[in-house]
C-alpha cells in the first residue's frame, strides 16, 4: 500500500470490519466517501474493480475514501445478513469516520449489492450525494429481489446497457418515479469490463469543483 492508503479494523455488531482507507493528496479535502462492494456471497470484495475505481475517483476529488468488507469477507467477521446487517455496519463505519475526521460531508458510493446497502443507509444519515453504480433493484439474476427506496436528487446514477444482472429496465423503473437521471454506458455489462475509465470521467465531470 502506498503512504495514502491505510487498513484498519473496527468494532462492528458481528465482530471486526476491516476497512481500506484512501487519503486525497494535493488537494483540500472535502469530506469522507463511503464506497461499498458487490454481493459478498458471489466474490465481492473491497478490492473489486469497480469499487475501487469510484474510490479512487472520489479520493482524486478530495474526499477521504474508506471502503469496508462486508461481513465474512476479507478480515471482517460475522456471516452475510442479506444487507440488514451490512446497513448496520456501514452505519458503524460512518460514525467511526465521524468521530476520526470531525462531521465533514459524507458521499455514499455503491456498485451492485453495494448500491442497494447505501440506499438502506441513506434513509438513516445525512448524506451530501450518492454515486450508485450498477444498482441492485427489483429481481435480478439468481432470483434475489431488492427493493429500491428514494435517493437524494442529486445522485448520479451509473449503469451498463447490457448488464445481464440487473436489467438496465429495473433501474429505469425504480428511477422514474423520483425524475432521476440514469447515465448509460454503451455496451457495457454489469462489470464494466474495459469500461472502468468510462465510469472514472463520469464521476470527475459530474462533480463540482473544489471550494
């Protein structure tokens, strides 16, 4: 890991949560990012690439990014709770970074599973903005249903057009209804291969500029 990077373990209900920390150099920062992974249950990690793509994106925009592996993943404890427990450690971590970096803005990112924890959580804390990318709502491969809750009308929305996992229609449908934009990519899949760039430039364009 390089000197702006830092891992960490913290208490959560389950046991420990480890966390990968992302520190922004040469620029102001301007808050925290809590970015969550895909389904634990189907290889999803901290490390995953789109995961890091959007720290990465957000650390280079000023934020302090912290990405947390979900329960029974990596060095987190505890067994996957289909994302009722998994709210509630991202709930944790975002008080734990409260605490470590003063009540600065706090941006939720999510990719997948990801996504559909950070919409759980942002019905329970302030949020200043949400990156949602390949959204988890309505029925998706592997016969899961997630249910999908209104989003702050700001919240950049990010989806492949061919994604065979969640179907580009559940997040139009689920988007409707709040006159949300969805920002599609072209030929990309639920994994964005080869894509990640494309999702990097979004989020950088999308977002206003440094005070």
């Amino acid at each position: 890991m390089s000197r702006a990077t830092e891992r960490v373990l913290i208490p959560g209900d389950a046991g420990a949560i480890e966390i990968v920390l992302d520190y922004p150099e040469g620029v102001a920062q301007r808050g925290v990012a809590l970015v969550a992974h895909p389904h634990p249950l189907h290889g999803g990690a901290l490390d995953n690439k789109v995961t890091q793509t959007l720290a990465w994106a957000l650390r280079d925009l000023g934020y302090v990014s912290l990405r947390p592996n979900f329960r029974g993943v990596g060095k987190s404890e505890g067994l996957h709770d289909q994302g009722i427990g998994e709210t509630d450690d991202l709930q944790r971590v975002a008080a734990w970074a409260a605490e470590r970096f003063g009540n600065q803005a706090t941006i939720l990112a999510g990719f997948s599973f990801g996504s559909y924890v950070q919409i759980r959580l942002a019905q329970r804390i302030p949020v200043e903005r949400m990156v949602l990318v390949g959204t988890a709502v309505g029925r998706v491969s592997g016969d899961r249903e997630y249910a999908g809750a209104n989003v702050p009308p700001d919240s950049l929305i990010i989806h492949g057009e061919r994604d065979e996992t969640v179907p580009l229609a559940n997040v139009l449908a689920w988007a409707a209804p709040q006159e949300l934009p969805v920002v599609v990519i072209p030929g990309a899949d639920h994994f964005f291969h080869r894509r990640l760039h494309i999702i990097r430039g979004i989020v950088k364009r999308a977002w206003p500029s440094s005070p």
